[in-house]
C-alpha cells in the first residue's frame, strides 16, 4: 500500500535534517513504524526475538548499519538509547537516527534521557484531515498566530459522518476494513493491552477482568474530569471483593505508559489573574473508536442519544466522544504549530473552556467544541468570560461545531466545523 503522508511528516521534514535523532512515540497502530521507515535506509525490528538478540549482545555493532537507522520498538533493547547518545557526542550531522517506540522504558532502563541528543516527537491515530474525510478551509496555524481573520468555507460533512469518524477509528490499519473484521481487530486490541502489553511492561495483570471494567469506566469518564475514585468506583459497583486502589492507580500509570491513556492536562494560567481553577486532567483514550467498542455502542446507539457519561460535564455520551475527536484533530496540528494543549476549568465549575492552546509565547487560543449545527450566545459566554480575564493574551476564540460553514460571528468569536480545520 501507498505511504499516506502525515501531519507530524511536516515535524520531521524540519527536523530530521537538522537533528541526529528523533524518537517517535505513540501507541501501537498509530502508524510509527510506517512513517519512520518511509526515511530509514535500515530498520531494526526490535520485535523480532532473533534480532532483538543480535542487538541486545552487541547495541553498538547496530551502528554499523548504513544510515538513518530506524530502531523499531527500541523499548525492548534500551541499550541501542545510550549508545546512539554516545554516538552523537562525536558526530551531531542530522538524520542518522530513528526510533519508534509504543512504551516509554522502565525507570532506569536507559543511563540517559537523551536531552540536548534526542528529540522525542508523539505520535497519534488519524486525524479526520489525515483520513481524507475533509478538504480544511481554516489553518489552525493561523488561528494560533492571529491572522485568520474572516473564516470561510463549507462542508459535507454532517453529524452522522462524524459519528462515522468516531467509530471507524483513526488506527490506519483499521481503515476500509469490513465491519466484522474491523470489530475484530479493535477487540483483539483491546485483549492486547491487558493480555501482553501491560505485562510486558512488567506489571501483571491478576483479574483480567477488573482491568476492562476499569477501563469501560474510564471510556464512559472520556471527556471529563471525574476524579479517579469516581472511575474505580464505576468500575467495581456491585462487586464485594474490590481490588486496591494502588492496584489499579498501577494500572493507570501503565496504561499511560503505554500510551493508550492520553489526557488533556489543566491549564495553570500561570502569569494570569485567573485564580481557582481546577487542576484535574480531562480523560480521553488515544482513540475515541476504542471508547465506543468497550461501551459497545454503535453509530444507531449514539445518534439515538443512548449511553451516559461518567463525571461532571452535561450533555450526552456522543457529546463527550466528539470532544475527544474534536480534541484529536487539534492536538497533532497543534503539535506541529509548537502549540501545548490544555484545559479550563474553575474549581467551583461554573466557567470552562473545552482545550486552551498554549503558545511559547504564553498567549492562547480558546476553542470551545459544541455538538451542534448552530451557535447559540449561550454556547460562546465562556469564551467571552476568558477574553474578559485575559485580554490581549488570548488570541483568538472559536467554537468547534458540526455545521455547515465556517464564518465569524459579529462578537468576533469564530465557528469552525472539525471538517473545515486543517493544520
């Protein structure tokens, strides 16, 4: 198959010539693999037990190699991480080296953290632009920089199709696959992580069982903040033999490890007036498809308004997972933009701003995502609020939707819908 070019391929063509190394981290089947190996001359599956052991008694001899080397799932030979480091300190000419990597190291694995020597760049599921689905009219880069001015463009794409986005996954091996064999993979993905990849990563898994239930919680928290307590809660009502909170905040620490927990952190609002504001993460999975599968809903389910979401937020459980769409498409350009991404909200919980994009610069970009063709002046008061706190420092403000055209409102707020924002 034809290599589909990515977002983060942009990173890399400013990048990789200028650095030695670059690791790209993400969790399994975000497609890492594909897009490092379209720029090595060689690739060390470190999978490969055979070749793992090669490398393992010999990290150095890999060098040997001709260049860029890709090391494929370096985690499980984290030697090849020194002596690439090492290396470097002799020779800093770009491109040479490549890693891809679907959990971070043990503590202590690697002597180094590679700072000043290897950059480390995430890596997640497709976005909706990257899937073809939508021809972008609005640059998020320019949002960011304040120089979108009047928004313009129109769109196909209507609720169902995003609910079709949500569901058919942002994995690139699942795309176009029929719906049974599709089921199938994202189920097996599923089984995967607790079955191999928490193990492998030196946790064991003693109730199988009590790992999904928490994990469905989690799916139904997608969105919120709802505490971890709330979570474990979910997840073992009815049962009389709970597993310990250290069991299963273990789990948690993994599964972020393994990159498949991928929050929003809280904005800190640091040199703003802004006092109280909640320091709680926003919960999302790298993959809303996989929030649908362990809540086993469907496109009908959802757009029938079926399901209830764990935690704080209003609204229903198709409302959640397209925030977390919504928050998927805004992260990768954003990454690409040198843009951090956050959230808001007040510890009392009467004001909230869905993502908050952090520039170097401490300036920001507030997005508001809204599960609607129409915007309402109900729908834009905390992004007024926000401009009211932060004045010149917030850049712009704009709703997320799932109208039909994107346009500016009189007030000066912006209406974008996903399929119309590009990077």
């Amino acid at each position: 198959m034809a290599y589909t070019r990515r977002i983060i391929d942009d990173e890399l063509d400013e990048l990789f010539p200028e650095l030695a190394a670059i690791a790209i981290d993400g969790a399994k089947g975000v497609g890492k693999t594909a897009t490092a190996s379209a720029r090595a001359n060689t690739v060390l599956a470190l999978d490969s037990p055979a070749l793992r052991a090669t490398i393992d008694a010999d990290p150095a001899g890999a060098l040997a190699r001709k260049r860029p080397i890709l090391f494929d799932e370096w985690q499980r030979v984290p030697q090849v991480w020194d002596v690439v480091r090492r290396a470097i300190d002799s020779d800093r000419e770009g491109g040479q080296f490549l890693f891809a990597g679907s959990a971070s190291p043990q503590p202590g694995a690697t002597a180094h953290s590679g700072a000043g020597r290897i950059i480390r760049l995430r890596m997640r599921p497709m976005t909706v632009q990257e899937r073809g689905l939508s021809r972008p009219t609005v640059a998020l880069s320019d949002l960011l920089e304040g120089t979108a001015g009047d928004l313009s463009g129109a769109t196909d794409l209507n609720l169902k199709s995003y609910v079709d986005a949500i569901v058919d996954s942002g994995f690139p091996g699942l795309q176009d696959l029929p719906n049974r064999a599709f089921r199938a993979q994202l189920d097996s993905y599923i089984r995967n992580i607790v079955d191999r990849d928490i193990p492998e990563s030196g946790v064991m898994v003693r109730r199988p069982d009590v790992l999904i239930d928490w994990l469905r919680a989690y799916a139904a928290a997608t969105s919120s903040t709802a505490s971890y307590t709330e979570i474990l809660d979910a997840a073992t009502a009815g049962m009389t033999d709970k597993p310990h909170r250290e069991t299963t905040a273990t789990y948690r620490d993994v599964l972020a490890q393994i990159w498949v927990l991928d929050p929003v952190p809280a904005w800190t609002a640091s040199g703003s007036p802004l006092k109280r504001l909640h320091s709680s993460q926003k919960h999302h999975l790298v993959d809303p498809a996989l929030a649908v599968r362990l809540l086993g809903m469907t496109p009908e389910s959802l757009l029938d308004g079926n399901g209830k979401p764990l935690g704080p937020q209003e609204g229903t459980l198709l409302g959640s997972l397209f925030e977390s769409l919504v928050t998927l498409c805004v992260r990768v350009p954003a990454q690409a933009a040198e843009a951090e991404v956050r959230h808001l909200r007040t510890r009392n919980g009467d004001h909230e701003v869905d993502l908050i994009l952090v520039r170097p610069d401490g300036r920001v970009l507030a997005l508001e995502v809204k599960l609607s063709g129409t915007i309402t002046n109900s729908d834009v008061r905390h992004l007024h609020w926000l401009r009211k706190q932060i004045g010149d420092r917030l850049i712009d403000a704009v709703v997320i939707n799932t109208g039909p055209g994107a346009y500016r409102r009189p007030d000066g707020i912006g209406v974008v819908p996903l399929g119309l924002l590009g990077p």
